[in-house]
C-alpha cells in the first residue's frame, strides 16, 4: 500500500509543477488528495451548491486552513437547469459535467493545466454515471490510477493522522429521492435538516430517504437497539419538518439503494 502512495505523492508532484486543480469535497478521498497537495501551489476548488449542507462546506473550508491550501468556492445552480430538477437516472452525468466544465473554466482562466478528483479505484465497479462526464472533461482521477481502494484509502488516512479519516461518505443530496421525483429547493432542505437531527442523537453514519410523504431512514443494523430506545424524541423532530409517515428500512444502510 505504501508503495502506491509514494507513486501517487510523486504523480502529484509532477502535476503541480505545470499547474493543479484539486476538485474538494471535503469527502475522505479528495482529502487525501489535499493531505498530499501540502507544500505544493495546487489550489483547492470546491463546488457549492443547494446539493451540499452547509456542514459540508464549513468542513472543506477547515481542512484546507489546516493543510495550508488555497481553495476557491464557486456557486453552483443545479435546480436551475430544468433537466436536473426533473432528477432523471443519468442525473449524476449531467450534474457532474456542468460542476466540472465550471472548474475546467476556472482552472483555464488562471493557468492550471491539470484537474483532478477523489474517484477511487473501487468507483470503478459500481453505478457511477458521473465518471463518464470526468473523462469528457479529461479530469483526472489519481486514486483510481493509482488501483487505491476506499479501504486503502482509510487506512492511509489514519496512520497520517487526518481526523477525518473514519468519516462516513456523504453523496449529494439528490441521491435521497427516487428517479423522476421534481427536486426543489425546500425537499433538499427536509433532506438536510433530517439527517442533521439524526446526526446530533447519535446517528452519524445515515440516509433520509424521501417517498412522497414517506421518510425512510437507513442507518446501520447495529444501530437498531439504540434508534428504538430513541424514536420517540427522534419522531417528534422528525415531524417538526413536516414529514407525514416515518419508517426505519430493515435492510440497513446501503449506498445506492436508489439505483
């Protein structure tokens, strides 16, 4: 594993030199790749947008002031294009290629030549339409280059000491609707407030899955025991958002169980 990190160290390296975009999330993966810009002219892009929580944002801005980052944030409106509203299956494709053509602008307005991301190797194998957008756009993806996988990845981050090391993955909040649900400001903003007030009893790692009037909520299977002792303060809150029915899915956490 080391030997990989020592390549994909040197492979920044030589991207710098000639001009590096980071796209940041704030997610573990990008931050590695930010941990590895340290001492480098690379800047750190961040894309922010009624998609993200503001936590989100917040979290970037921290962690490019703790590795000593430039990082630039650029607005973006994704519920004012009419196609992304209507949240189609190839959603992430078309989210994805108007984010980055905003960053390739960027990026060619102050001379960096090279842009890349956080998709690992293990995004390879499993629904990811955005990828197609990256490669359109000729972002490049070190961490998958490199074969690094999420758990690599975690393991890298803890023997370096990021805090973040262990954070669960946060996709946008799109992903929280089924295909054809019309996405407006105020349903991502249940999302949002949902899965906060989650988070602050205990539930770190969750999804609010929004069905018309139906909240489903995923959160993992060890955690059951623990959300029954708490569902009544948790249902109470829950319904301040204006939530008619609230369901706990047996099946557990799952990533992509929209797809």
């Amino acid at each position: 594993m080391q030997t990989k990190f020592n390549n994909l160290k040197n492979y920044i390296s030589q991207l710098e030199k000639q001009g590096l975009c980071l796209a940041f999330s704030g997610g573990i993966d990008s931050t590695v790749l930010l941990y590895l810009c340290q001492n480098t002219n690379a800047i750190a892009v961040t894309l922010k947008s009624s998609f993200q929580t503001k936590e989100e944002i917040e979290l970037t801005q921290n962690l490019c002031k703790i590795y000593n980052i430039k990082q630039k944030i650029i607005e973006f409106y994704p519920l004012k294009n009419k196609y992304l509203t209507n949240n189609p299956k190839d959603r992430c494709y078309h989210c994805k290629k108007l984010m980055f053509s905003e960053l390739v602008n960027f990026a060619k307005e102050n001379n960096f030549k090279h842009i890349i991301d956080g998709t690992n190797f293990d995004d390879l194998g499993v629904y990811r339409p955005g990828l197609k957008a990256l490669k359109e756009l000729n972002i490049i993806s070190p961490l998958a280059k490199f074969e690094i996988t999420k758990q690599e990845i975690r393991t890298f981050a803890k023997l370096c000491k990021i805090e973040t090391f262990n954070k669960p993955s946060t996709p946008c909040l799109a992903t929280r609707f089924p295909y054809g649900t019309q996405l407006t400001e105020e349903k991502l903003k249940t999302v949002s407030h949902g899965e906060n007030i989650l988070k602050t009893n205990g539930f770190d790692n969750c999804r609010l899955r929004i069905h018309n009037d139906i909240a489903r909520l995923e959160i993992p299977h060890e955690k059951f025991e623990e959300f029954l002792e708490k569902k009544d303060i948790l249902i109470t809150d829950l319904k301040t958002l204006d939530i008619k029915y609230i369901t706990l899915d047996i099946e557990g956490l799952r990533s992509g169980s929209m797809d």
